[in-house]
C-alpha cells in the first residue's frame, strides 16, 4: 500500500513539480502535493493545513529558499526543509544548511531525493518524540499544579481565640471524630504541629491588632490521623472573616496524598533525566579518550620491539585500564540511554532457558533457582546482549540479598498494562507487554534505599564491593528498549524487580555467527577518513596507514564533499564519525552516494541520543563499529566491509 506524505513544494515550474511528484510515486509514496512560488501562497497554506515536508527551488522571480526558510521559522513549525536547484553551488548550499535547511540537491540528480526525504522525515519524528517527552513532562507539572491549587477537603470554624465553634462532615472523615468530639477544642492543641502552635498564636493576636497576619496565609503540612490509625498528609491554612464588628476564622484543610505522590514522581524522574544527561555527556568525552589510550597502549605494544620488560608491563597496565573504564563507560551510557543498540525480535522464554545453567553458578548452591515461564508468550524487540545483561545484573542483586541462601524465581508472562496502571507509575505505557520478574528472598529494602536504587554508583555494599552500576545499567536499558522497571522491596521480606517490554506480533530472527579471526588483514584501498577529533583522526590515519590503506582525511562533513569533487581517483571506502557539527555523517554518505556509487561506508560512533537510529546506522546491513577501539578493531573492520559484497 502506498505510504501517504503531504508535502508543500515551494517552485515555480509545474514541470519541475510533476518530477518530484513522479519520483515519490514510483518510491511507493501518495503524495499530497501542493505548489506555491509566493510568500503569501506559502503562508496560507502553512495556516490551512498540516504539512509532513517543505521541497523548495532555490531562487524563483517572486520568491527564494532562504526567504521561505525565514517564514517558516517565524511560524515557530519544524519541518523537514529540502532544497532541489538547478543552480546552488557549494557554497551557497553549506550556508543554506547552516541557517536551517536540512538538505539539497541537485535537480539533474532526483535519485538522492527519496533517501534525503526518508532520513529527513525519521529525524523530524524524533524531534517531535523529544517535544512529546518535554510536553509531557509540562502537563505532568501542569496536572501537579492543578492539584495545588484545587478546592480545599474541608473546613474547621474557630473564634478568635482558636476555639473550634464549626466542624463539617468532610473534616469528620479526615480526623475520624464526630462534630461532639470537635466543637470546643482549640485548634493549635488539636491540629497543628507543635513547632507551628506559638507561631499560630501569635499570627491571631497580630491580625486581630493590625489586620496583618503573616502565618494566616501560609501553608502549613501536617499528618492526620485515619480513623485506622494510618497517617496519611494534609495541609491546613487560615483565613481570616468579619462578622459584624468581630473576627472569625476557618481553617480549611486539603488531603494532599495525590499531590504527594505526583511531586515524588515528578522528582524522580527529574533527578534520573538530569543524572542521566550528566552519565550520558561525561560517557561521550570518555569515549573519545579512552580510543585514544587504548588505540596508542595497543599500537606500542604491538610495533615497537625495543620496549623493555617493565615499559611492556607498564602498557599493559595502561590497557588493561583503559579496558575496565571502557566497560564502566558502557554501563553510564546504558543507565543515560545512549548506548548503540541492535535490537532483534526476541523469545524472553529462549533468552532466560539459555541462560539458566550460566546462572547457576554465580548465585552458588545455597540458593535455589526456579523458573516458571508461561507458554505462547508474546514476542519483544530488543538487542539480545543488552537483554541478557539485564538478567545478569538482576540475579546478581538477588543473589547478594541473599548471603545465607534463598530462592531466586524468574518469571514471564503476558500481560496488558490499561491507563489506571499508567497512571500510578510514571514512565510505563499502556498496551501489551512482556513481564520478566526476577524475585529473591533477600534482606530487602527500605523506601530511602529504593529511592536511589537505580541511581549511578549508588550501592549498599562495602567499599571496594562494586561499583554502583549494575542497576542503573538495568534502568538504562529498559528504558531505551522502551520498556519500564518497577520494584517491590521490604526489610526481611525479599525484593521483586519488574520488567515489561512491549510485546510485538513480529517473528523470531533468526541468530548470526560471526567467525572472528586473531590475524589483522592488510589492505591498499583508498580510505576517506572523517572525523571531527583531532586525536582519534590522527590515531585512525596512523591505524590505516599502517596497514597500508591510501588516506584522505576532513575535519568534517562539509570538507569531505569537497574532497570528493577534488579527488580524481577511486574511494572503496568512507570512514566517518556519525554525530559531527554541520553535517552528520549519515548526511555525507547520502550526499556522495551518487557522486560515487560504489563506495562503501563504516560509521564510527560512541553515543547516540537516539540520533544514531534516526540517521539510519542501525539500518540492516550498514556497517558500524562502537567507540572506543582498539587497532585491531578498526583494521579487520575496515577489511570486513571492503570484502563485503556490494548490494548496490
């Protein structure tokens, strides 16, 4: 079935637009097309109705692409932004893209249309996901605010003295007494705290002499007492009424348990968004570093024969630790979501029977393991090896809740999570899931711990025990694979970890076996390195030199466009980093692909804020290799994909 898309084509030729039109059909697309070639045409159509793109001319008799541009930004609309010209040159289109518009070409070359409007249209729906992510957060704070400043539960009447004199059936349900057990008491013996009364008594007697009295309106949150002894909060506040010639007051009290639990989520999720930006930016600069030391350690310990025993011990320390933080590197980017993925449709109940007897040997023969995985259970989409980390990590936990030996349960079912769920746990989604529970019958856990629980290098262990990370690496992962993570602990009654992934109707993929070989191959290609790092370019050129790989190099994605035009000879192979200031390198390979068709493409990255999927580099078949890397890894990837058989 052909795949609607509504675009506002902004040219001046109707030949020109029956081509665009023309190519979009024979892509697969039904195209809702309408041309202007004026300002106003464009704005009434921008106002009349919603638009998935913008395809422009880049210069018409009344109109031009920067002017368009210009209009659309004062409309406040994000929209992917093509320009498709006959004339643009280089320069011209770098400024173009550099004052907004996502991407140009060339008319005589409408073969790259399709895939600049694919790429353009998955990075406009994940911009509009974060705006979705941001809006929900205001309504969130919005509902919090609401709550705030709702109608008030009930009222007290008092006298001037603070004597109850009125009591409602509304404030009966929250105190539990009876308006005979209320009418005579004085309120700040009653009521309010012990660190409020003085303050309250001296705030009456102020208003009853000047009229001013800065306690009357303030908020004051207090416990009240359930009839079944079960505290729960409210907040009281005073306001003044004349009667006559005399005061009286009412105290009005709010149940304020809803507004309490929506500030805690709200908090919550808060401090894990902030933490996780903070994980997720400190894990990208070490990253870039640590493929620098451990490319360099690598390097000298691999070409340079006159090193001496303790320099050659020395490196392999310096290795073996750029090693370990790559790995604790890896856990921060899981727990902050930026982590590259390659999610499959996967059998939960084939990953934890796999893993059954692995488990068996950690968690030692003082606990008992038990499965009970339901039958015909639903299918999820997520990277098998993070999914498996996740399992580890959670029996790991139940195995240190338990020193003197337990059970550990792993369970899955099926299970469908409806808007009052939803509504009580922030961050899940409603619809069909996937249940894993990993259950112990551990030590448990007070709410101050389960508050930090996922939490960076928060744990409950000795110094020198771990590192923190194991949970918060679960969070991370389960949130990225669009997932949600609940807990149930109490002291001495155990813990129950909960992960629901949302269930799809997709197959099973089937696994692949790489065979990987110890020998680093040798090549004489030429190579096309981009990368905006001076250090790791430099390491990489030194990498592909060596190994005998002709090199070009650009800082960025705007120098390599220029290299290519300049560069006579053949180039098997562009190496580029995917997130770089201008022009991505997912924009870069699409702009040489029909410059030079049969070159292939290796896309380096160590982080994505889920820009690596909507720039495509976890399309199947395209190649990638995660930072940081070692020699080794860059050599025999680079001779994987130029043996790869083309399917251009």
């Amino acid at each position: 079935m052909a795949k609607p898309l509504r675009v506002l084509n902004i040219e001046d030729s109707e030949d020109d637009a029956a081509l665009v039109v023309r190519q979009l059909r024979q892509s697969g697309y039904d195209p809702k097309v309408k041309r202007v070639c004026t300002p106003g045409a464009m704005n009434a159509a921008l106002r009349e109705q919603t638009w998935d793109l913008v395809i422009t001319d880049w210069s018409m008799p009344q109109f031009s692409a920067p002017a368009a541009l210009e209009l659309l930004k004062s409309m406040e609309l994000d929209l992917p932004f093509i320009i498709v010209s006959g004339t643009i040159g280089e320069d011209i289109a770098v400024a173009a893209m550099k004052a907004g518009a996502h991407d140009y070409l060339m008319k005589n070359n409408l073969a790259r249309l399709i895939p600049a409007i694919e790429r353009e249209l998955q990075e406009a729906a994940g911009r509009q996901e974060r705006k979705r992510a941001v809006e929900a957060l205001r309504q969130s704070e919005a509902r919090l605010r609401a709550v705030l400043d709702s109608a008030l539960d009930a009222f007290v009447g008092m006298d001037a003295h603070g004597i109850i004199t009125d009591w409602n059936p509304r404030s009966e349900a929250i105190f539990g007494w009876s308006r005979a057990e209320a009418v005579g008491r004085n309120l700040a013996e009653t009521i309010i705290p012990p660190q409020y009364r003085e303050a309250y008594r001296r705030g009456l007697q102020q208003f009853l002499a000047t009229g001013e009295g800065p306690v009357l309106n303030r908020r004051i949150e207090i416990a009240a007492l359930r009839r079944d002894g079960k505290e729960f909060p409210v907040e009281l506040s005073v306001c003044p009424l004349k009667v006559g010639a005399s005061y009286r007051f009412t105290a009005f009290i709010a149940d304020i348990t809803e507004r309490k639990r929506l500030e805690a989520q709200l908090r919550q999720a808060q401090k894990m968004e902030a933490v996780g930006q903070l994980a997720g930016g400190i894990a990208h600069d070490f990253n870039n570093l640590l493929t620098i030391v451990k490319g360099h350690s690598d390097l000298l310990l691999t070409d340079d024969p006159t090193l001496s025993q303790d320099q050659r011990e020395s490196l392999e320390q310096i290795a073996q630790a750029g090693k370990r933080a790559a790995s604790l590197t890896a856990q921060l980017l899981a727990f902050s979501r930026r982590q590259i993925l390659q999610p499959k449709v996967l059998d939960l109940n084939a990953v934890v029977t796999n893993m059954k007897q692995m488990l068996g040997r950690p968690i030692g023969e003082t606990i008992k393991l038990v499965t009970t995985l339901t039958p015909s259970l639903g299918h999820v989409t997520a990277d098998p090896g993070q999914l498996e980390q996740v399992l580890l990590n959670l029996v790991a936990n139940a195995r240190d809740a338990m020193p003197q030996g337990g059970t550990l349960t792993i369970a899955t079912d099926n299970v469908d999570l409806d808007e009052s769920y939803v509504r009580q746990h922030a961050g899940a989604r409603p619809g069909p899931h996937v249940r894993l529970a990993v259950s112990d019958t551990g030590t448990g856990m007070d709410k101050e711990t389960l508050s930090h629980l996922f939490e960076p290098f928060f744990t409950t262990k000795e110094l020198g025990k771990g590192t923190g990370l194991g949970l918060s690496t679960v969070y991370g992962i389960v949130k990225q694979s669009a997932g949600y993570i609940s807990v149930e602990s109490e002291p001495g009654r155990g813990t129950t970890f909960t992960v629901y992934l949302p269930r799809v109707t997709d197959e099973v993929e089937a696994a692949e076996f790489v065979h990987a070989t110890a020998e680093v191959p040798l090549g004489s290609e030429t190579v096309l390195l981009v990368e905006d790092e001076e250090m790791i370019r430099a390491l990489a050129r030194r990498i592909l030199q060596t190994h005998g790989y002709n090199l070009l190099e650009a800082q960025d994605g705007f120098q390599a466009l220029r290299l290519c035009q300049e560069y006579t000879g053949v180039i098997h192979l562009m190496v580029t980093d995917v997130l770089m200031p201008g022009m991505s390198g997912r924009a870069v390979a699409d702009h040489l692909s029909s410059v030079r068709p049969s070159m292939k493409v290796l896309y380096l990255s160590g982080y994505t804020d889920n820009s690596i999927v909507y720039h495509g580099v976890m399309d199947a078949g395209t190649a990638f290799l995660p930072k940081p890397f070692t020699p080794a890894d860059l050599a025999r990837k680079v001779r994987e994909v130029l043996d790869r058989k083309s399917t251009k």
